[in-house]
C-alpha cells in the first residue's frame, strides 16, 4: 500500500457517533462526582492504568506475560517479586522498566489535561520520550537484503529512515516518507485543532487521530503505543476513561486499522466506543462501595449538593420508572421474537424429529417466577465482570429447544450494581439441562451470548433504544442457535 498525505474526517462523520455512548454518559456525569470521590474508585482507575500498561506492550509484542500474573500485577501493582521465572520471554527486570514507562505516560496524560495544556507536537515527542525510555533498540529491515537487524532507538524525535513494514504476503505498506513527516504532524494538530471547534464526539476524534496517526508512522518505532495514547488523551479532555484494548483485542483491532486504510473509519470507532462502554458501565457499578464510605464531613456535605441538583432534574424514582417503562418494551420485544424463533425451529424439524419440544417461557417484574434463574444469571454477570443485582428488577424471557438435546436460551433484565439509580441492563446466556442419575436435570455450560450487557437508561430516546436493542437480539439469537447447533 503506497503513502498518501492524511485525510480529514470524512463528511458523514456525524454517522459514525455511537447511539449507546450519550446516554451512559448522562448518567456517569449525574453520579462521577462522588464516585470520584471515593476510595473504590481511585483504586479501580489504579487499576486500569496498569492494565493499560501492561497490555499495550503485549499488543506491540515488546514482551509476553501469562494472564494469570498479568492479573496480579493489575490487582497488587507492577513489582518484580511478583513475575516468576517463565512467566514472560524478557529478562523481568526490562519487562517491569517498560511497563513502568507507559504506565507514567498515562498517568502524565491526566496532568497534561489538568494542566489544560493543549496537544502539540512538543508533547508527542515528549510522551515518545517516556514511553521508550527502556527501550534501546528496535528492528530494522535491510531493503536490499530483505534481513532484519537491530538498531539503536532514535527517542523523541521523528525517524529519520523509512520504516515500511513487509506484510506477510510480500507487500511493503509504505508509511510517511521522512522528509513529509514534520508537516503531516503539523496538519494533524491543526485538523485536530479544528475538530475541538467542530464538537466532534471523542469515540469518533479518539479514532481519526489514532488512525492518521499511525498512517504518518513518525517514529523509527513506538508509533502504535503512542497512538494509543492520543486516543486516550482525547477520552480524558473528555472527562471519559483511557483506552484499553488488550491482547484479545489485537486481531479485530488490526483488521479495524485496515479499514480504515480502506477510508472506513466505523469498526475502529466501534471498538473504541466499545472500550468506555465496558468502563463506565464497570465504574457505575461501584455505587455500593462508594456509599459505605460516604460518613466523612466533607463527603456528607458534598453528597447533600449533588442530591439537591439531581433533584431540580426529576427523582431517583421518576428516572427508575422511565427506565422500567424502556425495560417493559425491551421484555415484549424480546419475548414475541423468540416466539416467532420457536415456531420457525419447530416448524423446520417436524418432519425430521418426532419428539420435539420448542417453547419460551418468561416472568415479567411482580410475577411470582420472576426470582428464578438467579444462578445463571449471576454467573453470567461473572464472565462479563459486573455485580448483578435482581433484587430491585427482575424479568427474564426463555426459549427451551429439547431437540436431541436440552438447550436454553436466557434473557434477563435486571439491575447494574448494587444500587439502583435508574440503570438497567440485559443479558443473555445458553446453557444445556442434562439428566443426572438422580432424575434431576443439572445446569452445564453456562456461556454469554454476547461480550457486554446491552445496558439501558432514563437518558435514552426511545425509538433510538428499541432499534439498538433490535439489533442487539438478533446477535444474541444467532450467536444462541449456533451454541446449540454445536451441542448436536
């Protein structure tokens, strides 16, 4: 792929913005001050730096870690003592140097955006600086011979040598030639400039400045790491999360970086939207922490303001009941369309099978069924790390095929956290019913069906909600018909 100057958004960006963002956003603002406040929350931003950290070197395959250990180094902070031999492919001490570097860079992008500075391209060399101050040397390839050699790091400063990577099938992808690579980075920071007075949302100015970014590739190496960086700085200006995209998510982030080679920027919008999704919704979730610190003066006084604005707004039970209206047209949804799915299998098997049992099954909110499932539930709330809470809401849809074998289909509706605010989420797993030797039929194999709750709010326009949620359970069914077409 030959280099090409950097282009500018294109002119129906206003179509890339993410309808599920705006309203998780509304409620994060309306309960971020006490959050902020609060010894959970610090702990959980702590947190995300050092996964940050840590995966971003994975990403760049600077070193490899086992997830186990890469899970205590997030929980008790990046130390040496804690990487036993064989756990990574560098020497430890390099591997807790570089991630230590990146972990100060996205912590010197908090300072950056409190200082009110704005993003230059002084400061892109600076964080380049930072990010590679443990890095001495990187790959370089001889063009005549086609061999790779190492060479020491220029740090920064912009490279000074073509760096076109060879694809695996033998094309070179050209990146900015060196000479153009001072005005390129120039253009970049005017039209990102330019973006800031245009109000374009961060999902979308996140992913355009990661993209032309790494299309002008202005370092001899590192681009990738900084890259993600801007993206996150962009998120913090924002008052949102720093990005985080981890090593499962290198395959559909380098196939969303190809697109948008292709002028396509949706899927690397899509995947970034995807990542503050997963963070406000797990921030919010700290709501039952926050509060059982909340008996210090200062605490107490500033809880008693955010109460008074929130209430000039409507009340905690005006904006459950709005919630809970959205939730009784999510269930009605959800329950006629795996209805019309039961007809259609039992109507495509009739003929085939002679014993054949295709049904669904639901319990609205107040129904005395409606406490059931708790089990799956939960568990699946525990593969997608967030606290279940039906206590406060519950209803849940079913669709039960007994065709050879016993497999379920669950949706639930029920609350984010421990607290409920007016934050509800949907869910849905399969799993199998097998006959055990005491004639009970056990629960095996409880799998999501998809890789985050559809949450849903007060601050979400209706008709907007049902067409994603319309979307969102046609994923959910086919990925559900192909677990139990696997089971056969």
């Amino acid at each position: 792929m030959s280099w090409e100057p950097i282009e500018d958004l294109p002119l129906d960006w206003e179509n890339l913005k993410s309808s599920e963002l705006p309203p998780l956003v509304t409620v994060w603002n309306e309960q971020a001050e006490r959050l902020r406040q609060s010894r959970e929350f610090q702990t959980f931003n702590e947190r995300l730096r050092r996964e940050i950290a840590i995966e971003t070197g994975i990403i760049e395959r600077l070193y490899t870690i086992d997830r186990g250990i890469t899970r205590l180094l997030i929980e008790q902070g990046i130390n040496e003592a804690l990487i036993p031999h064989g756990a990574t492919d560098r020497p430890v001490k390099q591997v807790v140097s570089l991630i230590k570097d990146q972990e100060v860079a996205v912590e010197g992008l908090f300072d950056f955006v409190g200082g009110q500075r704005t993003l230059s391209t002084f400061y892109i060399k600076q964080l380049h600086q930072l990010l590679t101050q443990s890095q001495d040397s990187t790959e370089a390839l001889n063009p005549s011979t086609q061999q790779v050699f190492s060479v020491s790091l220029i740090k920064g400063d912009w490279k000074r040598q073509p760096n076109n990577p060879l694809r695996l099938d033998g094309t070179v992808h050209e990146y900015c030639p060196p000479e153009q690579v001072s005005s390129e980075m120039d253009r970049l920071i005017q039209l990102h400039h330019q973006h800031g007075q245009q109000q374009v949302p961060p999902e979308i100015e996140s992913a355009w400045l990661h993209h032309r970014f790494t299309q002008i590739h202005p370092f001899q190496d590192g681009n990738g790491r900084v890259a993600r960086c801007l993206a996150s700085l962009v998120f913090i200006q924002a008052s949102w999360f720093p990005l985080v995209l981890t090593r499962d998510d290198r395959a559909i982030y380098i196939e969303a970086l190809e697109k948008a080679d292709q002028g396509n920027l949706f899927q690397l919008v899509n995947l970034l939207a995807k990542s503050q999704k997963q963070a406000f919704v797990q921030s919010l979730a700290l709501s039952e922490q926050v509060l059982s610190e909340k008996r210090q003066t200062q605490v107490i006084i500033s809880s008693i303001a955010e109460k008074l604005k929130q209430n000039q707004l409507a009340s905690v039970q005006e904006k459950c009941q709005k919630t809970e209206r959205f939730a009784l047209h999510l269930f009605d949804i959800a329950n006629n369309r795996l209805q019309e799915i039961a007809d259609q299998i039992k109507l495509s098997v009739q003929n085939v099978i002679n014993e054949v049992q295709v049904f669904t099954i639901s319990a609205n909110v107040g129904d005395d069924k409606a406490y059931y499932h708790r089990y799956q539930v939960v568990e699946t709330a525990k593969q997608l790390d967030y606290f279940a809470n039906t206590r406060n809401y519950h209803s849940w849809v079913q669709l039960v095929i007994d065709v050879q074998t016993s497999t379920t289909i669950l949706l639930s509706f029920h609350v984010l956290g421990h607290e409920y605010l007016g934050l509800l989420v949907c869910t849905a797993c399969a799993y199998h019913r097998d006959n055990s030797d005491d004639g009970e039929r056990n629960i095996s194999d409880i799998q999501p069906l998809t890789d985050s709750p559809f949450q849903f709010s007060y601050a979400d326009e209706e008709q907007n909600l049902i067409e994603r949620f319309k979307q969102w359970l046609e994923d959910v069914i086919v990925t559900g018909l192909d677990y139990w077409n696997k089971s056969i």
